[in-house]
C-alpha cells in the first residue's frame, strides 16, 4: 500500500456495517494461477495435493496478503473438497476442470452418498485454517468459505461444470423429495463444515452459490432458498456470512430473503441497485469486473471510482470484483487496483 | 393445436400491443437439431450447406410450423453467416461451435474487414427469405433476424464463443475508436442485411445480442448501446423489431434505451418484473426455461401458466423460451407447450 497503513479490523467492522478509515478489499481466487509464487508450488504439487498439505495451503492463503495488501485472507481450498468423503470420485482433471466420476442422478444416488465427519475426512482444511489464523498474526481476518447447497448439487448432478443444468433442473422437477433429501445432506454437510471452520479460527464465512444464476426466480425460491436458509442459519451465530452468487440480478431478493449479512454481488447490475433491492441492512461485496484487471492501471482507477461512487461512502461496503481473479491477470494491476480502492475511499 | 385455430394476425397484433384472440408464441430455434426431420437433413449436408441452399433451408423454415402450430416461422440461418463475406475465415467446426480463422483483434484487423453487398454476398439468405414467404403462403408471419453488432463484434475478436470475452473487454477498453469503427461497420452491416431480409419478404426482425449479459450497465451504455440503437433506428420503419438478449436482468432499462419494439428477456428475471421495468410502451417477448421443456407435459402447463399469470392478459405478449430450445428436448413436450400456451390464454 503507498499511504494507506492496513487496518485490521476494517474487513470485520465493514461486515458489520460499521464506519471504516477506508473501504476494505480483497479478492475472490486471490491466492490463485495469476501469481508467479502460486505457479512455483503448482508445478510441483497436483491442485488436489496442495489442498490437501496445510503447511503449503497456509503459505497460500497468505501470500496475497504480502503481495497485494488486502484487508483480508481467504483459506486456500476448493469448493468441492466436500464432495470427496461423499464417495462420488472427485477428480481435478488438469485442463478440464473437476469431474465427478459417479453422479447422483436419482433418488437411489442420494441414498448412496456416504455420511462422513468433517473433523477426519477434511482435516487438512481445518488445519489448514489453524496454520492460516496462526501465521496471518492478526495483520489481517481471515474468511473461511464452502459451496453453497445449490451450486455443490449441480456439480453432483451434472458431473461437473454445466451449460444448461439439465439434469440437476431435471432432478427437482421430476423427484422433489429426492431433492429435497440431497439439499438437505449438503446443507448440514456444509454448516458443519463451516462451523468448524469457524472453530479454528476463521473469522468469517463465504458461502458460494457461484451457478445460483442460472435458475429463474420461481425454480430458486422453491428448490434453493430454504436449504440455503438452513445452511446459514446454523452457521456459528455472530460471525459474518458473505452469501456470494453471479448472475443473479434478477433475483437478488430472494437470494438476500435466504440470509447474509453480506450480499455478494457480480459486476452485471450497479452496485448502488444491487445494494437498493438487498436492502441497507445488509452489507454489500463487489462488483468490478474482473476483465477490467486488464486494463491500463488509469483506467481501473477510474473504473474502481465509480464503484466506491455507488456505495456512496455509506458503511458496509466490501470492495471485490464481481467473480474470481483470472488465470492470465497482470499482477502488477491487481496491486494498482488494491491502492485505488484504498486511496480513493479513505476518509 | 387442439382447441384453437391459429390466428395469421395473432403474433404480429401483439408486437404492436394490440389485443390478440389468444397469446401467440414461437420458439427460437425451433427449426433445429431437437427434430427428427432436422437431423436427417443434417445428415446428409453441412450446416453452413444447409443455409446456403435456400430450397432446403426454406423447408427447415416451415417444418416446425406444420409440426409445432406455432404463430411465426423465422427464417433458418445463423447469426455469424454476416462474417463470411468480411473475410475473416468463418468455420463451423463439427460439435465445436463456429470458428473464426482470424480473428480482430485490432485497428488494423478491423480496418483489414472486407465490404460487400448483401443482395451478392448473403443472396442465399435473401432467395430463403422469397422462398418461405411465398410457402408459408400467409399462413403464419415470417420472422428474418440478425446478430447484434456486439455479440457479433465478441464473435469476430475472440474468435468462436467465449467464457469470460477478455478480448473484447480489452478492445473496447484499450483502443476505443478501433472498437467504434468495429461497431459502427457491424452496425451498417447488420441494418442493410436485416432491410435487404424484409424487402425479400420478412414480416419482422429479431436482434439477436444474446452475449450482452456479460458486460456491466456501464460498459453497456458506453459501448453497445449507441450502435444497437443506430442498428435499430436504421430498420425500415413499421416493420417491428424484437431486441432480444439473454442474462440483462440488471440492464434491461438500458436495452430498453437501445430501442425494439419488442424487448426479449431470459428466463432469469420475473416476466411481470422484466415488463415493468421496460415499460408497457414496448411489447415483451418470453421466457420459460428452455430446460423446462424436459419435464412433464403437466409440469409445463405449470410453468406456462405461470408466464401467462405474469404477462396478465395485457396486450403485447409473445410467449417464447427465454433462450434458444436445447438439442435433446423432445418434441412432444415442446408441442404440449405450444397447446398449452393456446389454450390457457385463449380470450
């Protein structure tokens, strides 16, 4: 940071929707293949491997807070690490993306699920945030995060990532009860998994429904809504919950009716009628595109701008692009965009 | 149709907001690979063979009239077919997508595109216009349509279609008056080709900017916004125009601000939602998921009926699918929609 000395509790107090000397920002995948250090440990270890090694995973999690100077570090894992123990055969295919060798496509598949214990099967995570928490020193909070219930059961379905969601849109209009049955597994899969998160030491949670866009209000308030309402109730209360999701402009109320006391947003509606339709009583995360990192250095100023012009200086502003970093992002604008945010909101 | 007679009237009526017997509906893509007839034809000839033989592609055109009693034909061809004559090597690669050889990238790749004349270059589209209107033989309206100048242009940068359009993102951010010269020729292009399809016989036109929803209302208004409305503004007047678009639930007022006289919407926003927003100055055109029509012909009457309560009988209401109707959806469904549709808005 050039005249910005980071605060600590800025991340945390804006969650809060609290005043803070400048607006907080961090960045989703910041510890990620747009980093030359991230790429060193990559070619050595499998992404699976690196996940499952918590000496290396913490090392992650806190490079970008050297790096870049953001206000918080977010644990190095993956949404999916919480399908393995379920024994459907997880598999990070290199070039591919994940696969799911067994997909739950009936009833019978959900049945099939194993149940598992979060503290033996994904121990690594939860030693991991320890290692995090540790090592970060308090510079800065660190945020724990899981798949949303929706997004972890399409990728069940489908078999991984999907252009239309067939047969996960199949599945709750031809057996609602086996829908039911699978949301309701994920959903206290993914609180206690959360939970003991929080218990290690993060200092609050992300839960991502990064595909939540693809349904139509109808199909989300019906089959999404209540199981993401129970993953959230049950998290640890008085720890803030940032509930993140994309494309998802037109259903923003009931995405926000689902819980949250940060209402993640993507960069495809304005933050100040994002923030609007959620309501002032909850905070707001987002939203710059994160191809705008591609930018010259003056234009992402400009472009950070006039985010922090829609949040208007209120509290409960979270600054972050509006989906994950990309791979080929220039580093260098990524520090560029980092100082803007906290250079142009410091009050 | 089982209970109503098509109406010849019934759809053009409502792209004016006149008061129809019954609400018409259409499917886009509803000549294509889901239908039997379709696929025999496919395979014994190319697809781009197909569009460039207006007697074949004239039948592909009526099939789904006689097969679905759907309101309106529209006219069998593509969105890229407008690229081949720029010379940039068009390609439709098997189970690939289209391809572009070489794609613009830059001022001087934009200044390298190649003119030409519609009635010439693009004379089989216009011959398959002639054709189906004179078979359909005022039966139904007959539908011509286009590409938008920006989904065209991400066409023509990246090069096929894209996840995350970096490279277009980065034009129009980096070099702005290469990327105004690049709308404004598509937008020339696009106006001459959709005017030549309606003087050859085209009773109204569908805009297709079906990439939009990747861009923020900012970039939208700065960059697309302007040459889809030049686009627009330059369609002989009295013919309507559908301005439709996918994923824009956060941007609709300024697709709206673009023009059309009927605006499309995905199945991601509310259609009473959508319709508000647009104002009821302009008819709408949607939006049932086109995943819906894998579920049961009683779970459709569900859902259309859900659409028709949302559009409530007001005057300028097109049923349609909020994207284009998916391969492997079976006919049957698609023909139970149509009755469907029919029947629970018959007046």
């Amino acid at each position: 940071m050039t005249n910005t000395t980071i605060n600590n509790q800025a991340f945390l107090a804006a969650c809060r929707r609290e005043k803070t000397p400048y607006t907080p920002v961090w960045l989703m995948r910041q510890a990620g293949r747009y980093m030359e250090e991230y790429r060193k440990l990559r070619a050595q270890y499998g992404f699976l491997e690196l996940c499952k090694r918590p000496e290396l995973a913490a090392e992650i999690t806190l490079t970008p807070v050297e790096r870049l100077g953001v206000d918080a570090a977010i644990l190095f894992a993956d949404i999916l690490l919480i399908l393995e123990p379920m024994g459907v055969g997880l598999e990070y295919a290199a070039g591919d993306g994940p696969v799911i060798h067994r997909p739950v496509r009936s009833a019978v598949d959900v049945d099939r699920l194993k149940e598992f214990k979060v503290d033996k099967e994904l121990s690594f995570v939860i030693e991991t945030v320890k290692k995090a928490r540790a090592s970060l020193g308090g510079k800065v909070p660190l945020i724990g995060f899981a798949g949303a219930p929706f997004t972890l059961a399409s990728y069940l379905i489908e078999g991984g990532s999907s252009r239309n969601y067939v047969h996960t849109k199949q599945l709750f209009c031809s057996d609602p009860s086996a829908w039911i049955r699978l949301m309701q597994r994920l959903s206290s899969a993914v609180a206690a998994y959360l939970n003991a998160q929080i218990a290690a030491g993060a200092q609050a949670v992300q839960l991502f429904d990064s595909w939540a866009g693809c349904l139509s209000p109808g199909d989300y308030e019906q089959f999404v809504l209540p199981h993401t309402r129970s993953t959230i109730a049950a998290i640890t209360s008085g720890v803030p919950v940032i509930h993140f999701s994309t494309g998802t402009s037109g259903l923003l109320k009931s995405i926000r009716a689902a819980g949250g006391d940060v209402i993640g947003v993507d960069w495809r509606v304005n933050l100040d009628e994002a923030w609007q339709q959620v309501g002032y009583d909850v905070a707001i995360q987002g939203n710059l595109d994160p191809v705008a990192l591609f930018a010259s250095p003056k234009e992402i100023r400009s472009r950070v701008a006039d985010v922090l012009r829609r949040a208007s200086d209120r509290p409960g502003h979270i600054f972050n692009l509006g989906h994950g970093i990309l791979p080929e992002t220039p580093v260098e604008n990524v520090v560029a965009m980092v100082e803007a945010v906290h250079e142009l909101s410091a009050r």
